[in-house]
C-alpha cells in the first residue's frame, strides 16, 4: 500500500516536509533533537545588491588585508555579519551527483569529499557566505571562549522545493579540501 493510500485511510493530509524537517532538525513532537551550533557568515550587500568591501581594500591592488591585520574583516575582504544557525551536516563521497567525481591537479586525479550542510527553508545564504564549524564538546556543546574550527564556501545551493514548488530545506554542499582550518 503507498504511503499517500496510507494517509488517506488514516484520515490525514500529506506529509509537510517543513514540519518533518523541523522535527528530525529541533526534535519538535517529542523526538531527539539532530542539530549543532555553527556560525553563519552573511557577507553584507548594499541597497544594489553588490557586497560591500572593507575599508582594508587596497584601492590599487583591489586586495584585502591579511587576517591578522584586519579587525572587521578578517581577511574576507568584505563586510559581514555572523549568526548562529542549527544544521545538520554529513560527509558525502565526491560520487555523489552534486559534488564533483574527481578533480584534476598538476600532480594527478584528487577524489574529494564534501561536507553537506542541511538547513532550514528560511536561511538566507549565498555563494558569497561562509558556514563556520566551532569547537564543540562531546556533547555538542560550544567550547567557551568560542573558537572557528574549520570555514566552509558553498559550492553548490540546492533549494529543495516540494509543494508547489515551495522550498522544503536547502542543501548545502562543501568542498572538505577547500576548508580553512583554524588553529
């Protein structure tokens, strides 16, 4: 019997992916909750839509100052804003169909892996964002002070639309290679 004859016979309306999401994420009607705490970096935008660059910006050279010499910045070149948000994350292989099978470097074929992130429908992110991983505990709890562990680009946004086309959750996969490891 399909699962939509299921619901049906039990007198119920289709899943809402929302809900469930929220569920499996925050562990809402009950259940365990399947998140941790990571920093979202939002790079700020003006009223055009184009990223504002830091004051560190080299006029001439159009380059960002180093990490260590920029307090707003950090060496983004770009003003930003950091938030926490709650994610689920896993380790893909790089045979998956949306990171890359192989990559081609100077010295041979690289297999590569990819740390997906899965947020919710209402995180606003883009290409330009970093995702941070902080120190945790054992029990995922935050380290005090609060310490970057690894920073992550996004190197492909899958908004993952179901009804109607309506965003469910969104996707977010990361190179593992092309993370920052912070000391």
């Amino acid at each position: 019997m399909s699962f939509k004859r299921k619901l049906y016979l039990n007198n119920q309306s289709e899943v809402d992916l929302r809900k469930e999401f929220d569920a499996i994420l925050f562990g809402t009607d009950g259940g365990t909750p399947h998140n941790y705490l990571v920093l979202l970096r939002k790079m700020r935008k003006d009223t055009n839509g184009n990223l504002i660059k830091c004051s560190c910006v080299d006029k001439l050279t159009n380059e960002p100052s180093s990490e260590s010499e920029c307090n707003y910045c950090l060496g983004e070149g770009y003003i930003w804003d950091e938030k926490f948000i709650r994610v689920f994350s896993e380790m893909i292989p790089s045979t998956t169909g949306l990171s890359r099978a192989t990559k081609t470097h100077p010295f041979g074929l690289v297999n590569e892996q990819y740390k997906l992130f899965y947020l919710r429908y209402d995180i606003d992110i883009d290409y330009k964002d970093k995702i941070i991983e902080l120190n945790l505990d054992k029990e995922g709890e935050l380290h005090k002070p609060y310490k970057r562990k690894r920073i992550y680009r996004p190197e492909t946004i899958d908004f993952k639309r179901g009804d109607n086309g309506r965003i469910e959750y969104i996707a977010v996969y990361c190179s593992e290679n092309d993370a920052i490891r912070v000391k």
